[in-house]
C-alpha cells in the first residue's frame, strides 16, 4: 500500500529530489524523499524533517490482504498544514506518517494511479480547489474534518452529506440504489471510526474502504455475524430477556459497531449479571452460534526485555517483575496509561499478580471502576490463568469474562530495576465474538506517570511495540477508595527479587 501525505497550504507540482538525515528546511521546500520498512500496524519515522512550506510525502506498506489477487493498494493522504488531531495534539502529519510507512513521490502523479485518496483537515481555498480539479480519476475519495466543498466518493459514486465532521446526521442524495445504499452504510462505518479518534480505528477506517471496494481484508471478516441459531440456548435466551440488566446490555450491544470496542466493552461493564454470562456462554461460547472466529493478532512482533537488575530474565524473575509491589503494597502494579481505549476508559484501575496454591500456578486479577451507562460507580474484578511463554517475559493470559473466553498473548517490554515504571504489551481475542485487539499498559506502583529522568527509556520501549507516546490514554486515578483488592487463602508472592522502596499512596 502506498499513502501520500501532503500538508497542502497549496499543493504545486515541483520536482522530487532526496534529502539527508536530519535535514533542516529554512525555505519552501520541494518534495523530498524517504524510504523506511514496516507493517501496516506497526511504522516508524526514522528521519526527522523540519520545514516552514509545503511538502509532498508519499508513504511505502506491504499489505498481505488481497495481495495474491492483485498489486499493491496505493493510498493518497492529503493534510492540512499544521493541523492538530485529537490524539494530545500531535500534528495529522505525524498521525498519518505512523499509521503507514513512508516515501515521496509527485502527489499529481500519485493521484492518477491512487485507489483511494484520504484528505484530512484541508480548508484552504487554493488546496481544496487543487484537490476537485485533480482528483477525477480517484473512484473512492473520503473527507475528514475538511471543506463542505469537498465531496466523498465511494465506490465511484458520490456519497453526499449536510455536514462533515459530525457523524453523518444526514445524507443528500438518499438514492434506492442498492450501491448508493451499501456505499452510506459503509461511509457511516468510516466515519464511526474516525470519530472515536485512536489511531487503531484510524487504520481500520482505510482498511473497510480497502475491503469494500478494492480487495478482500482477512482481519474484517468477523464484521458481521454469519447466523444466529437459537436450538441449543432456549432458556438462557428467554432468561436474559426476562431480566432487565441482560436485557439492556443486549440493547446496548446492538447500537454498537461491531469494531467499537470501547462501546461494545462498556455496554458489558455496565449490565453484567449471572444472566448475561449465561447467556453468552451458551450463544456464544458453547455453541458458537454467530459462527464467529476471531483470531490474536499476529503483528507488532514486539520481544520482551532480556534482562533485569543485571541477571538474564528467567521465567521465575519475569513473574516476580509482574507480581512487581504486591506485599510492600496491597497491589502489584497501578496502569497509568494504556493504548487500548476499550479499556483504558475505566478509571482506577489496579493489578494483581501472585503464585497460586497449586504448585506452577500463576494468577492475574485486574480491578478497575465503571462508570455505568446509567451514571453509577461501581468495581469489578477480573481473574486470568497465567502461563509462561516459549520466550522469558512471554505469557498466555486466558479470561471467563461474562461467558466469553478471551486468550491474550502478554510481554513485559520493560521495567526499571527499581520497579518505578513499567510497559507490557498484549495481542488478544475473544474468538467467538468476534474481537481481536492488541495494547499496551504503563504501569506503575502509585498510578503517577514516570519521571522525566526516564522519558527518553519509555519512548524506546514504546518504539519497540510500535507505538508513539500521544497514542497513550490516561487512566483516571483520582478518588479510588474501597477498591476490591485481597488474594485468596494460600498465595505466594516474589520467589527471587526482593521489592525495597517508599510507602506509595493506598488511594
């Protein structure tokens, strides 16, 4: 896949030429060249570029899906200079540079072979006039927070709306055609996305478009459910729609999308009951009935820290590092921040790690707050089985969670030696709902974020997952008393290091 990215104060047709590391620009600057490997969910700028004018950066990806049956996707990116996103305001440049990788080339030139052309924040007059006048051939065309004037294009057929920015309140024409029909539902879908602002639904948001109108994306199967059998769960089901709790996050679930993790996660926290889990184990995870499969990510490949205090990471020294402050404190780690809003949303959120009684057993029990759909404040608690990886500092997670079983694959990217901060990755899936997801967590013992001393060690353990520090989400850990913490009867802590360190706050 290729993505041009172009800040477009105005856009001219200058000839390309390449640059060097670490080039400062003081002028207008023609385009300039850069070249870089990657993924698509995993890309870094290597070169560091400054410039005051107009630029033209065309962005390199091999992409599997659908590669056997045709070329390369190629993707046109056109942002508005020195715009800012949501994402704690990193410019749209940089946003749309880590989704993919990057290359330059003539964006005219780019725009006649382009598949897809994604135009962010482009209100100016002279680039907006540039952009109709040279974008005809381009059959899907998509319009974020930019001029009225600008048109979606889908399919090759206009996709019209009163108002861009919001989420679809409207759409012009409204045609029967079962095209223009298809092309609504999917622009809604992209704009849903785009509006939850993370760069995961920043990516998906090119991928449905990809998979819609360009070739077949394997990770977007699971969009929609096959079928629904209901032979084998007859009381389960009428139970939930007897009970007012299942019966909401029932409703609640379907207003979410499908892809929207953090609506579809909240809609469970808020409504969980025994009758929800009965109902889900036997729909869905007993029987499958949405013939739903999902599978853990396979990419960022992101490895574990080799060493810690010295001594080579041993099995037995990465589960100590997890069960981290629990024993000087009543809990092993605080997360402070997390690149998967689905969770990160909940506040106060507290990690337990600790040796079961069974001999090799090894246990997770995250504890967090919900704020419930209903404005209410309550705690829940999570238990995982915990086993070790091929890799020290590699883990299996598995979860019952509200009768759905989610497999997680964890790594303990890095740890300071006095334990003042640390970063795990995980991949995941909850298979037979449809789910895949991938994160991070910074975590450390009082919820407070590292000190500036290890700023630039986080950024390059950060790196390392393929994740940029604006993609972080803050957790909320003010007001977090009476939180549910305790292990039970017969619980081992630390087998090899030893935690020294100030009393850190209970709260």
């Amino acid at each position: 896949m290729i993505v041009n990215v172009a800040p477009s104060s105005s856009i001219n047709s200058p000839v390309a030429f390449s640059v060097k590391r670490n080039l400062k620009i003081q002028t207008t600057p023609k385009p300039f060249v850069l070249q870089s490997k990657g993924s698509i969910f995993s890309c870094h700028l290597r070169q560091k570029i400054t410039c005051n004018g107009r630029i033209n950066v065309a962005v390199n990806v091999e992409m599997k899906e659908g590669e056997k049956k045709r070329g390369a996707v190629r993707i046109v990116s056109i942002v508005g200079e020195a715009s800012v996103n949501p994402l704690k305001s990193a410019p749209w440049l940089h946003v749309m540079l880590h989704t993919v990788n990057e290359t330059v080339n003539h964006v005219r030139n780019e725009l006649d072979r382009a598949d897809i052309l994604v135009v962010v924040a482009v209100r100016n007059e002279g680039s907006v006039n540039w952009i109709q006048s040279n974008s005809q051939s381009v059959p899907n065309i998509i319009c974020f927070d930019s001029s009225l004037a600008l048109r979606n294009k889908l399919g090759g057929c206009f996709v019209e709306t009163k108002k861009r920015g919001d989420i679809f309140s409207s759409l012009l024409p409204f045609s029967q055609s079962k095209k223009l029909d298809e092309s609504v539902e999917i622009a809604r879908t992209v704009f849903d996305a785009w509006e939850r602002h993370n760069s995961d639904d920043i990516r998906f948001c090119l991928l449905v478009i990809i998979n819609a109108y360009i070739t077949p994306v394997s990770t977007l199967k699971n969009l929609r459910a096959k079928g629904f059998s209901t032979l084998n769960c007859g009381p389960q089901i009428l139970n939930c729609l007897l009970d007012p709790n299942c019966r909401k996050a029932l409703q609640c679930l379907n207003n979410c999308s499908p892809v929207d993790q953090v609506c579809n996660y909240r809609c469970i926290a808020s409504y969980e009951s025994k009758y929800l889990e009965e109902f889900s184990l036997c729909v869905l995870q007993k029987n499958n009935c949405l013939e739903l499969d999902a599978k853990i990510p396979e990419k960022p490949c992101v490895p574990p820290m080799s060493e810690f205090r010295g001594e080579k990471l041993s099995p037995e020294i990465a589960e100590d590092v997890f069960v981290g402050w629990l024993g000087t404190l009543d809990w092993s780690w605080r997360i402070v921040a997390g690149q998967n809003p689905a969770y990160d949303q909940f506040p106060c959120q507290y990690q337990l790690f600790y040796r079961g009684k069974a001999r090799g057993s090894f246990w997770y029990e995250p504890a967090f707050q919900v704020r419930t759909l209903e404005g209410y404040l309550v705690w829940r608690r999570r238990k995982y089985r915990v086993k070790r990886g091929k890799v020290p500092g590699t883990f299996h997670f598995s979860v019952l969670d509200n009768g759905v079983v989610s497999n997680e694959f964890w790594t303990i990217v890095d740890v300071s030696d006095d334990l003042s901060w640390g970063l795990f990755h995980y991949h995941g899936a909850a298979r037979v709902a449809g789910q895949s997801y991938t994160g991070a967590v910074l975590v450390s013992p009082d919820g407070e974020y590292p000190a500036q001393k290890d700023k630039e060690r986080l950024v390059s353990a950060l790196d390392g997952c393929g994740i940029k520090e604006w993609e972080l989400f803050n957790v909320d850990n003010c007001s977090c008393e009476d939180a549910p913490l305790g292990l039970p009867e017969g619980s081992s802590l630390h087998s090899k290091i030893q935690v020294h360190g100030q009393r850190h706050s209970s709260v």
